[in-house]
C-alpha cells in the first residue's frame, strides 16, 4: 500500500497547476482537486484559504519558477531574459495565462519575485515608478503574446489570415516587442 503525500500548500498547489494544465478553469475547482488529492474538500481549506488564494498561488508558482539570471548581466539583458522565461513559462501552461492577465502578483512569495526584479533595474537607475511601469509593460506584452500565439496554435482563431496562422517563428515578435520597449525604456536614463 503506497503513502500519501502529506498534504501541504505546496502538495495543493502542484495538483492544482496539473489539473489546470490538462482540464483548463473548467475543470479547476476545490472539489475536484480535492478528488485528485484523495481528500476531503474542506481539508483544502487548511493550506489555501479559497478558490482565490488558489490562483493565487498558480500565479505565484510560475511566476517564482522563472530562472533568474545572474545579476552582472546588463539591465536590459535582465528584462530580456525574464521576458523570454515568462512567455516559456506561459506557453508550457497555457490556461493559467488569464491569471497573469487579470490578477496581479498577490502572495508574499510573488511580491519579494517582483520586488527582486524592481531593485534590479532601480540599480540601474530608474526610479521606482519607471521600473513598476517596466515591469507591468513587459508583463503586459509578453502575456499578450503568449495568449495570441497559444491561441493561434490551437485553433482558437478560425478566421485568421493564412499569413497570420502560417508565421513561422513568433519568438520573433516578442523579440522585436522587447527590443522595441527597451529602446524606450532606455530613453528614461538619459
């Protein structure tokens, strides 16, 4: 007879990611979570305090998953690489990209993340303003991207022009996005 993992925040959090991943918001409840962990729903509510909470801590999951690179690289090479790492991270799990698009970082976790990244491009001189505006930019682009190329992916866009549906390589456009915020983002430190 095998053990049950003991069921802890982390255990929940998992699960729920894996069920969000194959049955997308439909199929991510507390009761069904609570099914595929082999518990009472209620027992849930000891790790997370609701549905809330619980995207929540997706969104924090893959958020705090993201490779960080070291801190010697440029500020834009910084920007770049956490950009890319966010649209892999997206596109690998591609029902949680509304989260990302409609809730904000929330869990203490998620907000020493982003705090991390602020600092980062705080050092590199721009005010506290400039670099929230950097970080929600980038956010907003990449998870725009992430959505309309996930989205192109797997059909959701019946009626997109051929030219649109047969692009071959969207990583180009969020480089080109990219390249384009950080030559304006650059202007604020002149």
């Amino acid at each position: 007879m095998s053990k049950r993992r003991p069921l802890d925040r982390e255990t929940i959090l998992d699960a729920a990611i894996d069920l969000l991943d194959r049955h997308g918001f439909e199929g991510l409840s507390m009761r069904k979570l609570a099914t595929v962990l082999g518990v009472e729903a209620m027992s849930l509510y000891n790790h997370v305090d609701g549905k809330g909470a619980l995207l929540d801590g997706i969104h924090e999951r893959i958020l705090v998953s993201l490779d960080a690179p070291p801190t010697t690289r440029s500020w834009q090479a910084f920007v770049r690489h956490q950009a890319f790492a966010l649209d892999r991270a997206l596109r690998a799990h591609p029902h949680a990209i509304p989260l990302f698009a409609t809730r904000p970082a929330a869990t203490p976790a998620a907000i020493e993340r982003l705090g991390k990244f602020l600092e980062i491009l705080e050092r590199a001189g721009f005010t506290p303003m400039q670099a929230l505006s950097i970080v929600q930019l980038v956010a907003q682009l990449v998870t725009g991207h992430a959505m309309w190329t996930t989205s192109l992916e797997s059909g959701l866009v019946p009626d997109a022009p051929p030219a649109v549906v047969e692009r071959k390589d969207p990583d180009r456009e969020l480089v080109m996005g990219i390249d384009a915020l950080l030559a304006g983002f650059a202007q604020l430190l002149r």
